[in-house]
C-alpha cells in the first residue's frame, strides 16, 4: 500500500499541474489577442482613412476569391441531367436575400444602439419575416 501522505502530495501536485496549465492557456491566449489586436487599434486609430480602405479592399477581395472559386467550382461539376438550373431569378433573389440581410442587420443594430428597443421589435420581426418570405421564393424559383 503506498503512504497516505505520498497520495495526498500526489493529488495537490496534479492540482498544481492542471491549475498552471490552465493559467499559462489563459495567459497565451490574451498575450495572443494582445498581440494581434494591438498593432490593428494603433493603425485604425492614427491612420481612419488608410484603415478603412485596407479593411473594405480585403473585403472585397475575399468576396471577388469566394465568386471566382464559387464559378471554378461549378465550372468542374458534372453535369446532370435532372439538376436545378440556376436561372437569373434565383440568382437575382439570393442577391435580394443578402442584401436585405445586411440592411435588415444593420437597421437592428442601429435601433439597439441608440436605445430603441420597443421599435426595434417589431422591425426585428418584419424583417425575419421578408428574409422566409424572400427565401420562400428562392427555392419555389428554382422548381419546374
């Protein structure tokens, strides 16, 4: 049988192991974010103009990168007979649908904001409504 003080140092240096683990995780991860978020607070802060510029082309072109591997993609698919064709109304409905998406998006977030919550409500659930409405006709749009 092992000693009873030898178990009880045993499960407190486990204890120790586990509870420095853990801090150094918690440390890692916030020297990390420190890490990443400060350089990016520091050039939006002293350079808005060049900031917001970068920010928008990156995004831009990672929506241009998802539309070029999004027409690859289809481009390498096979072809069936019985698929869906994609037609200009479905395609014209999906923009339909992220846009409204957005803007549905950024009217909550602007009612919320400036305190508005009894408005913002109801808006919430117009909105969610076009967006199944909107969606409804999407896929309806793509049968024959």
């Amino acid at each position: 049988m092992k000693n009873p003080l030898g178990r009880i140092a045993a499960g407190w240096r486990e204890l120790a192991r586990k509870t420095g683990f853990f801090l150094l995780l918690v440390g890692g991860c916030a020297a990390l974010g420190f890490a990443i978020a400060w350089p990016l607070w520091y050039f939006a802060t002293t350079s808005r103009r060049i900031f917001t510029i970068l920010v928008l082309s990156l995004a831009f072109a990672g929506l241009a990168g998802l539309a070029v591997r999004s027409i690859a993609r289809r481009r390498g698919a096979p072809r069936t007979e019985g698929g869906q064709r994609r037609g200009p109304q479905r395609i014209l409905l999906s923009i339909l649908k992220a846009l409204l998406l957005i803007a549905g998006l950024y009217a909550i977030a602007v009612l919320l904001y400036r305190g508005l919550w009894l408005p913002a409500i109801p808006v919430l659930l117009a909105w969610l409504v076009l967006l199944g409405w909107i969606g409804f006709g999407r896929g309806a749009s793509g049968a024959r």
